[in-house]
C-alpha cells in the first residue's frame, strides 16, 4: 500500500506569533532593537528564526531559535509571578518551534525531545498558573504538540502512538471549539490525521470516513488549503481502491492549488500520486512522466522524505515492466535515505519491493531472505498486541463521540458475544467429555481383548511424544547463539548448559549491536516444556529490543522486557493470575570506552580481576509482575585486560548432594569459591572443572534444576 499522504499541520496563531514568508528578515532585526517588552521582542526573534529556516539557512534559524530561547527562560525565572507565567508560555513556544523546524528537516529525535520539553511546561501552566488566558493559551498549544508527536511517529511507522496523540489533539481541540475558544475550522486537521492513520492501517473505508469529516469543515469555512490537501489524500484512498478515474478528479483539483500558490512540495506530491494512478492503469510511460517531473522538484528542494516517495515509485514502474536492473537500482537509492531518516515503515516496504524484484527474476534465495526482513518489520508495527492497542485506542475515542443508545447497543453485542463463547465452550467441553468417554471405554476394551497390542501403541505414542520434544529441543538449540558466533564476540567464553529435562527453562544470549556487545543469562519460571515456552519469548523480546529498537542500556532493556512481558501475559498483579516472570543478568559491553553496563533481575553476575572478585548485584525483581516492583538499575565497570565475567543462574549453587548423610545444598558461597580458584584456567579446562565438581557432589542425587553458567574473558 502506498504511503505517499500529506501531514497538514494547523498552527495556532498566538498573540504576535505569525510566521510570515513575506517579512523581510532586516526589518525584523532592526525591529527587535527598538522593542521594550521581553515577551514582544521573544516572539520576534521566533518570527526571524523560522523565516532563516524557511530559505533553508538553518544554522543562522538555530542561533535565533536559541536567542529566543534564553531570553524565554530568563523571563520564567523572573520574580514578578505575571512575568514569570508569561516567560513559562514563551519558553514552551520556543520548545514547540524549535521541534516543528527539525521535524520539517526530518530530525525525529531532537523534534520530539523539544515536543516533550514543551508539553512538560505546558501542563504545568495549566495546572499552577492562576491566570485563565495562560491556561488557555497553553491548552492551545498542547493541542499542536500531540499533533506534532503524531506526526513524528506517523513517518516512523509506530502508528498505534501515532493515533493516540492524534486523539489527544482532537479530544483537546474538541473542548476548546466547545468552550468557543477556538473555531470550528481547526478540528479539520484532526480528522485528517485520524484518517492518515487509518489508511496507513488499512482500514480505507474508515480512513475516507475521517477524510471526508475534515473536507466537509474545510468546505465550510472556504479553507483552500485544507480543500486541496484532503481532496489529495481522498485521491489516495480512491487509487487503492481502483476508483483511478475519481482519484485522477481530486489529483487535478488539488494541483490547481497548488500551481495557484506555487506550493513545490505539493506539487511534487500531487505528480507522484498521478504516477501512482497511471501504475494501476498500465500506463507505465505517463507514470515515468509524472516521476519524472516529481524528482525534478524534490531534488531542488532537497526533500529526503519526497525522493523516497518518487524512488518507490519508480522501482514500481520498473519492477513491473521487467527492467529489474533499474528497479533495484532505485530501490536501493530509497532504502539508503530510509535507513538514514530511521523509518522502519519505508524500510520494511523497501525490503517488500526489493523481495518482489528478486521472486520476478527467480532468484528465491534472495527474495526470501528481503522477504524475511520485511517481515520482522511488519510484525514489529502489526503485532497482534499493538493492533488491539490501536483498536482498543481508537473504540475509547469513538465512545466518547457517541450516544448512549450506541453504547448500551455495543454492551448488548458484547453480552450477546459473551453468551455465544460460553454456548460454545459449554458445548467444546461437552464434547470433549464425549470423546474422552468413547476413549476410556476403547482402552478399556483393547486392554482387556488386546493387552499386547495396547502397549505396542503405548511404547509408539511415548515415542511420538519424545520425538516432539527432542524436535522442540532442536527449535530452542537454533535459537541460542552458536559457538561460532560466541567466539566472534569473547576473546575467550565458556557455557555450561545441563537442561533438567529435554528442553530448558534457563537460556543465553549474545549479539553485537553497532559498537556494543550485548549478552545474558536468564531462568525462567519452570523448566521442561513450560520453562522452554517463556524461555523463547525471551529470547524473541530481546531480540526485538536490541535489533528492532536500538536498545543498548541493560536497565531500559528490562524495563522494557517487564512491559512486554506483563502485556502479553496479562498480568495486572492479582494473586488469582499466573506470575510467569524471568530472572536475568544482563550486560552490555561498549566496545569503544571499555565499559560494562550491567543490571540484573533477582540474578547477579561476577567479575574477577586479579585477587579480587566483585559482584554485580541485582534488583529483587523478576522481570514480570510482581508485588513490589522496583525500577532496574544499571551499573557501570571500566573493564581491564584478562577481566573474567560470569553469569548464571541457581541451578548450579541450589544442586543437593555433598559427602555427608545428609543431603545438601552446594550453596552461592562454594560456587562463588570455585569460580575465584579456576578464573585463572583457560575457557575449557574450566568449562571441565565446573562439570567434574558438578558431578562430584551429586553423586547419585538427581539433578533438580536447570543449569546454566555464562563466562567470558575480556
């Protein structure tokens, strides 16, 4: 699906703050001299900043955007309380300008770093300012911040944040259009946004359902501009839904406009969506034509964001009239910029193109492994669990919007469903007490006639079962970091890994990150196949933390872990559920400064540096609900050469045995012990050590636990 929409952003226009293409910037300077209030001179330096950054000199916009900003934060520190509340207000104005001008330059990270700067300060006006025009104002302008951060997560593709900002945004708006603060033409970029959202989910009859809400306010108020950008994303809607001829309609109305007002952004997008029109048709050579012109523009506008859109598009063309030299060529282009912008959603609909370029060639190994690519990206925004987000986001939004007759309507379909799943279950359960009494009585009869024959097929049905595990034992081994890949990051490493039973609870895990090295040793709740289930959850929360979020910070690695895992398990901490948790020493190796980051769920770790042994210790939390849930910390250690580290888990200190009658436990302190008397061996010879201890001190005793021991020499 393309994603080829416009953003409208609404600005809110405050007292002086109107940011004009036409102002001569000399003018504005030499008026900036002759000003006698702060707050009029604060919000002309905002006007010279954002006309810099408009004729694309951005360093001379920073220099005015942070002149602005110190004047505003002097202002805020003053003792006079009215001056004090005015400088707050223009302090969070500048945070919201500064973070607009990166946004428009694509600079996600520091745009929405000043969002949040400015929503921060924003609510504390609202909630301490004694003046009711403050409040308004910064109500105002939290109604654009959310925009804002919408806007930013919506070109990042995590589109279920996106929406929720978005609903936000139009919740406020909606209050203030209420309370006669702001007109009835601002809620027109809300619903636009509600619709980008949508298409972007794929839902387009609601996504039109939006669009059209936003137009018909637009018409309303006679906003050309709004007319002209919702009648192009309605054009949008229509190609994907193969309505050309409509969409073709639209496209000319909104390029009038465009042409009219001599809006080059627009246009570009205006030909770009032409060409998406004429693909569908067939008509290769219009659509080259209409790329043609849009490339033509977004190269002398220089806009990333644009060229991307238009190399898409292209590859498309290409793609489809079998010149696949060219459509990898530009694919490749697009996936460039993507990567550079941090866009996982052009990234992942890159790989998409560049997995159908190479299936038309028949080159299925490559195809597949694009393919597989794209797909860890399209899971990583449509997992189930953020889809019902989404919705569940968008259905509280929608309820407050209605009545309360559609709402005890939707309480009757959802009584009504209920009842339906418990006939069902009801009858799922009778029928399996059906066919479980037809079993017994079979056995009985084989037993009874054939007693031979049944424990034939007993012995064939263990070794079905067995066969299942050890194939499950396969799955969890291809899913823990092979030797091969151990021995690329450690200068040295051992693993001691004895399962209880065929699969595992206890798991390691290792992989490099740009410049770091990140590993672990991690218990989870039960052992066998439970143990196994959890295990490999974890593995796949890691894997999407540190490969998909750019994580590196072990603490907000298992901040993050806690949350995923209390969602998908549905935990809220009610004694009557399920407490599955995991227990994890991780650490993090900055391969650049020779540091250690470490933090630890209930499971500590050891570093041994000459004659001396430190240990890294833990939060007494599970990463998982728990009773008293504490915030990770992370811990930092310069490492030296020959530096030892070791990770584990309690299987090994928990083993019972020993010389005496007496069975008991080999305890943290003997294990601690042993590790400071062998560190000194090589890798193997004390991989060996641990396993001859081990076995000395069970004896005949069973082994009770899962064991796992993870070390590695810097």
């Amino acid at each position: 699906m393309s994603r080829k929409l416009i953003l409208i952003i609404y600005l809110i226009a405050y007292t002086g703050v109107l940011f004009s293409q036409n102002t001569v910037i000399d003018s504005l300077i030499n008026s900036s001299k002759n000003f006698g209030s702060d707050s009029v001179k604060i919000q002309n330096d905002l006007k010279i900043a954002y006309h810099y950054h408009n004729l694309n000199k951005k360093d001379s916009a920073l220099i005015w955007f942070n002149k602005a900003e110190k004047s505003a934060s002097l202002l805020a520190k003053s003792k006079n309380e009215n001056k004090k509340e005015q400088g707050s207000f223009l302090l969070a104005l500048c945070y919201y300008s500064k973070g607009f001008s990166q946004y428009k330059d694509m600079n996600f990270y520091f745009s929405e770093k000043n969002y949040n700067k400015a929503l921060q300060t924003t609510k504390h006006l609202i909630k301490y300012s004694n003046h009711k025009n403050i409040i308004t104002e910064a109500q105002k302008l939290n109604a654009d911040i959310y925009s804002g951060i919408g806007n930013i997560y919506t070109d990042k593709g995590y589109y279920s944040i996106a929406l929720n900002n978005f609903i936000k945004a139009q919740t406020l708006s909606d209050t203030l259009i209420k309370r006669g603060i702001i007109p009835e033409k601002e809620a027109a970029a809300q619903y636009f946004h509600l619709g980008l959202i949508h298409y972007y989910l794929g839902n387009l009859s609601k996504s039109l359902e939006y669009y059209k809400k936003s137009l018909g306010i637009s018409v309303k108020y006679n906003n050309e501009q709004g007319i002209a950008k919702t009648y192009s994303n309605i054009g949008i809607v229509e190609t994907q839904m193969n309505q050309t001829e409509k969409a073709l309609k639209h496209f000319q109305i909104s390029l009038e406009f465009a042409e009219k007002h001599n809006d080059l952004i627009f246009k570009a997008q205006i030909y770009d969506n032409m060409a998406d029109c004429y693909v569908k048709k067939n008509d290769f050579h219009k659509a080259e034509i209409y790329l043609a012109k849009a490339m033509i523009i977004t190269e002398k506008l220089n806009n990333k964001q644009g060229k991307i859109y238009i190399l898409l598009g292209l590859t498309d063309v290409y793609n489809k009239t079998k010149e696949f030299a060219k459509a990898k060529k530009f694919a490749n282009q697009a996936l460039s910029i993507a990567k550079e912008i941090q866009s996982i959603s052009f990234i992942r609909d890159i790989n998409r193109q560049l997995s159908e370029i190479y299936e038309n060639q028949h080159q299925f190994a490559q195809a597949l492994n694009y393919y597989k690519k794209y797909k860890i990206l399209e899971d990583s925004i449509f997992t189930k669990e953020k889809m019902r987000q989404i919705q569940e986001t968008d259905a509280k939004y929608q309820a407050s919007k209605k009545q309360e007759q559609i709402n005890r309507q939707k309480l009757e379909l959802t009584k009504r469903d209920s009842l339906i799943k418990i006939k069902k279950t009801q009858n799922y359960i009778f029928a399996a007490i059906v066919f479980f009494l037809l079993i017994i009585i079979l056995v009985i009869f084989f037993l009874l006639k054939q007693k031979q024959k049944i424990n034939t097929l007993i012995k064939k049905q263990n070794k079905r079962i067995t066969d299942s595990i050890e194939y499950a034992e396969k799955i969890q081994t291809a899913a823990l970091p092979s030797d091969k890949v151990l021995a690329q990051l450690f200068k040295e490493h051992l693993i001691l890994y004895k399962p209880l039973q065929i699969v595992s609870g206890d798991f390691y895990w290792a992989v490099k990150k740009d410049h770091f090295i990140i590993f672990a040793a991690a218990d989870c709740t039960g052992h066998g196949i439970p143990g196994a289930f959890v295990s490999m959850l974890g593995i796949s929360f890691l894997n999407e933390l540190t490969l998909i979020s750019d994580l590196t910070r072990p603490d907000l690695i298992l901040e993050e872990m806690r949350y995923i895992l209390k969602k998908s398990f549905r935990q809220t901490g009610n004694y009557s559920e399920q407490s599955d948790g995991i227990d994890i020493s991780l650490c993090s190796i900055n391969t650049v400064t020779n540091e250690l980051y470490f933090a630890g769920a209930n499971n500590p770790a050891f570093l041994i540096r000459g004659n001396k042994i430190i240990e890294l210790e833990a939060v007494p939390n599970p990463v998982g609900v728990y009773y008293k849930e504490i915030t990770f910390k992370m811990q930092t250690v310069k490492l030296q050469r020959n530096d030892t580290i070791y990770l584990y888990t309690d299987g090994y200190a928990d083993q019972f045995g020993g010389n005496n009658r007496k069975l008991q436990k080999y305890t943290l302190k003997r294990f601690k012990d042993l590790l400071f008397e062998i560190h000194k061996n090589s890798m193997p010879e004390q991989k060996e050590n641990l396993e001859n201890e081990f076995q000395d001190w069970k004896k005949n005793s069973k082994q009770i636990d899962d064991i796992l021991i993870f070390g590695i020499r810097y």
